[in-house]
C-alpha cells in the first residue's frame, strides 16, 4: 500500500478546522471533568482529524478507493444484460 496525499486542500483545511475546534472543546471539558475518559477519546479523535488535514492523507479515504478498486465493473453497453435484470410485470 503507498502513502500518498489523496484528499484536496480545501477538505484539508476543513479537516485542520474542525479538528482544532473538536480539540479546543474536549480539553475545555476534560478541565472540568478530569475522570472522564469520553473527553479524552474525543480529544485523541480531534488531534487525528488536525494530523490527516496536515499530512492530506486519510487513512478511510485510501481503504475506500482501493476497495472500489476491487468491485468488477459491470458493462452497461450491453442491453441483454440489462433485460434480464428487469422483472415483467405481472398483474395477478
């Protein structure tokens, strides 16, 4: 599998955005509630979203383009096959 950068600068800036106002909110929260471990997640998921929009590379993007890659495609030239997956109408 190759690491390249595969999401645009604008997802990356919006991803670098959110994952600094998610950050921002969870450590405010953890201030005040420190023996909960939800906050601390959510901060550790804000950090993730602030690194993927620095390095523009998600990991969830890669895992969807190349299992894309392994669905057979199917011929929509063909009107045969078409045909068949069309069901008459019955009436009764």
């Amino acid at each position: 599998m190759e690491i390249k950068q595969n999401i645009g600068i604008l997802n990356a800036l919006i991803r670098i955005t959110c994952g600094l106002t998610i950050l921002a909110w969870s450590t405010a929260k953890m201030v005040k509630r420190p023996w909960r471990s939800t906050f601390l997640i959510t901060a550790i998921l804000g950090a993730m979203k602030v690194g993927e929009g620095i390095v523009r590379y998600c990991p969830v993007t890669s895992l969807i383009q190349e299992g894309m890659k392994m669905v057979p495609d199917k011929k929509e030239d063909d009107e045969d096959s078409f045909q068949e997956t069309i069901v008459p109408y019955n009436p009764t």
